[in-house]
C-alpha cells in the first residue's frame, strides 16, 4: 500500500476540523549564539488547526503565531527582538504555516507546507510524530497528540540581523495537542 492510500482509519482520527488545546500545546525554537551555544525560545500566542477529512491527502493544518509574543527568558532580549531592526513585529505581526501534504504511515510522518513571515513565503517541512490518542477524564473529548520537528533559515526570510551573533538555522518544535471534532 503506498502512502497515497493511506485513509484516516490508519491515523485513527475522526474526520472534522480539530481544535487546538491551547492548554497542552506549544512552540519552540533553538538557535546558535556566537557558534558556540544554544537560545532556546518559545512562542506564547499561537493557534493551529487541524483538518482531517477521508484521505491523508485531505488532511490539512494551518498555523498563527503572533511574533510579538517571543520568549526567550530575558524581557531585554525578547523586547530588542521585535524591534525594527530585527523581527519588526509592527511590519511583520505573524508567522503563518499552511500544509499542503501530509504523508507517511503509522507514527512517523512529514508534512509539507508553507510559512509566511511578513511577506516572504517559502517551502517548509516538517517530521511529525503522532503521539496517540487519550481520553480526558473531565469530558473535553478525545485528545491527538503529535510533536513536529523542522528548521528553517532565518536568511530565506529576509531576517538576516545579527550575522556572526546568531546562526542562521532556527529549528523549531511543536507539541501539540488537538481536541476531537464534537459528536465524532
């Protein structure tokens, strides 16, 4: 069976649009300082969503990050981050992502789409672990968990500030956790 077969019955995931749980999810990023350490950061507004319909073609995830809303642990640091001069959170308020394939089988898959950052948009893919599913005790529905794992260069979108201070790669982690359509 090629991956083109694959029906969501494999995922197992109810068709539907699934809601983000805010609650349990979350985005990161890792970058090098000076080549010879890591900043590890996060994200702390976003959404996602995510669609599955009848086929692993039909699955579908969009994203919102607000970039003003970067934590990295120092307010300093997060505060010379939006400026002007670096990711210009006035001109550039968010990070978008858009799949455009899913595939792969059981709990190794690679979903490929687009980010936008300001007006910049290029290809971008990720490897997705699916996590499982579970039941909340206090009635929220059934959860899907997944993890996601990429990277991206800074100097495809333009945001080439610090060079030799930070490295260019970014990779970025995303734990997710998604709520099972209502009456699925």
């Amino acid at each position: 069976m090629t991956n083109d077969l694959i029906t969501t019955a494999a995922l197992p995931l109810a068709p539907g649009h699934w809601a983000m749980d805010p609650f349990h999810s979350s985005v990161h990023f890792t970058i090098r300082h000076l080549g010879i350490s890591k900043v590890r950061g996060r994200f702390t507004t976003f959404g996602a969503e995510l669609y599955v319909g009848e086929t692993a073609e039909d699955v579908r995830v969009s994203a919102t990050i607000e970039l003003a809303s970067v934590d990295t642990g120092s307010p300093e640091r997060d505060a010379h981050l939006r400026a002007a001069d670096r990711l210009d959170v006035a001109k550039r308020p968010t990070m978008t992502y858009r799949s455009t394939r899913v595939r792969g089988a059981g709990g190794e898959w690679t979903m490929d789409g687009e980010l936008t950052i300001g007006d910049v948009t290029r290809p971008v893919s990720f490897v997705v672990e699916f996590g499982g599913l579970g039941d909340v005790p206090v009635g929220t529905g059934r959860h899907a968990g997944f993890e996601a794992r990429g990277e991206i260069r800074r100097s495809d979108f333009g945001l080439e500030f610090a060079p030799g201070v930070l490295g260019d790669v970014v990779r970025i982690q995303l734990d997710m956790q998604f709520v099972e359509p209502a009456g699925d």
